[in-house]
C-alpha cells in the first residue's frame, strides 16, 4: 500500500513538472515573440 503512493505521488509530481515547464517555456516563447516585436519596430524608425 505505501508502494502504490509513492508511485501515485511520483506520477503526480511527474506531471506537475510536465506542466509547469511547459507553462514557463510557452511564457519564454511569447516574451520573446513581443521583445523582438518591439525590436523590430525601433529598428524601422
């Protein structure tokens, strides 16, 4: 039985990561997107 959560609780935290990076990397993607945007704009005048 303590087995079991254990493996509960790894596939849980397991799958937190998952979304937590993936949540940081889709917010990195999108500054990203926006600053050179922005670059870009300053570059034209």
């Amino acid at each position: 039985m303590n087995g079991k959560t254990s493996i509960d609780v790894g596939i849980a935290g397991s799958l937190t990561m998952i979304v937590l990076v993936t949540a940081v990397t889709l917010l990195l993607v999108s500054f990203y997107r926006r600053f050179k945007k922005l670059s870009d704009r300053n570059e034209d005048k």
